[in-house]
C-alpha cells in the first residue's frame, strides 16, 4: 500500500442552490460535567471561552480554538431535574450551520418536505435558531443574526 499524500478536490461551488448561504458554525456537545470539559478544552487544547450562559436549567458556553474565529463548540451541560429525572445522553448533540436568512431556509426546507422541529430567539448570543431532524436521529440547527 502506497502512503500517497492526497488533498480533497471539492466540486465546483454550486451558487444557484437556495442552501448556497449555509456554513458552519458549530458543533454542540452535551455533558453533565460543564465546568470539566471546558477546563479540559482550555487546558489541553487553548480555546476560548467566548460566551458562557443559562437557559433555564442548562447551563451554555461557546468555546473557540485558539486560532479560529469561524468555528465553535456549543457546551450544553445539563443540570438539575433533566438529570435526575432521565439518563442524559452525553457527546454528540447537534451541528449548526450559519445561514443568512432563516426564513428563506426554512420555507426551502419546507418545500423539500423537512418538518421544522423548533424555531426561536436567542437574544443572549443575538441569533434566531430553527431545528430540524435528518431521517437517521440526527438534530441540524440553523442559525441566523438578530436584525435590530
């Protein structure tokens, strides 16, 4: 087996897609140790803590690494009745992906036949987020800028 160096050949953008303003933002990781695993991103990897707050019984954190303003990683540690009332499933919770105007993404993913789960407001972090589910379990959120 040749260990040849190969570097990934994109196809060409497709510009005319109504999902052509879709990038991403971030990845989100559920834990019932908050304080833990951010330590442990800071410690071992350098990110950056760029935003930390609660919405009801969970405590958020954005977290970047320590060279990229374009990515981060959600923290949702779950906390209180949520934990003593179910097994929290922990890793993996969701991907999101920057878009420029959620209601056009919407009403596309309307057309395709794909059920928007839950859309609202997150003043705190100033975006407007929508979840849906891919036929497989997993949660895709998509996020646009609050307008004033």
């Amino acid at each position: 087996m040749n260990n040849l160096i190969s570097t990934l050949d994109y196809p060409e953008r497709d510009e005319s897609s109504v999902f052509q303003d879709v990038k991403g933002w971030h990845v989100a990781i559920r834990t019932t140790h908050f304080e833990g695993l951010i330590a442990w991103y800071q410690d071992k990897l350098d990110f950056r803590m760029v935003k930390a707050f609660t919405a009801g019984e969970m405590q958020l954190a954005l977290i970047a690494p320590p060279g990229d303003n374009d990515f981060l990683l959600e923290v949702l540690g779950v906390t209180g009745s949520e934990v003593s009332s179910s097994k929290v499933n922990e890793g993996y919770d969701h991907v999101c992906f920057s878009v420029a105007n959620l209601e056009e993404t919407m009403a596309a993913l309307k057309l395709r036949n794909i059920k928007i789960d839950r859309s609202f407001e997150v003043p705190v972090i100033g975006k407007r987020v929508a979840f849906i589910s891919d036929p497989f379990g997993n949660t895709i959120e998509f996020a646009e800028a609050l307008r004033p």
